[in-house]
C-alpha cells in the first residue's frame, strides 16, 4: 500500500473506507476467479 494512504486518515469514516475498499476489490476478484473456474468446469473446452 502507499505510504499516502496512512496519512490521509484523519477521520473513523476514512480509516473504515481505506480497510473496505481492498476487501470489496479483493471479493470482487475472488468472485471473477470463481466464475472462470465454474465455466471452465462445465465447458472444459474452453
């Protein structure tokens, strides 16, 4: 992460957006990778 982030919190409200933000983005890949994996599950010539 960039050092930028740390100092830019200066309210409960940033902090919780800063920690949020990769979690969304992290569950958001999760779920792309669960899709390739389904699809090439069930069509395995792709």
């Amino acid at each position: 992460m960039p050092t930028t982030a740390f100092f830019s919190i200066s309210t409960k409200e940033e902090a919780t957006i800063l920690i949020l933000l990769p979690v969304v983005y992290h569950n958001k890949i999760l779920d792309n990778i669960l899709r390739k994996t389904g699809s090439l599950r069930q069509n395995p010539r792709m």
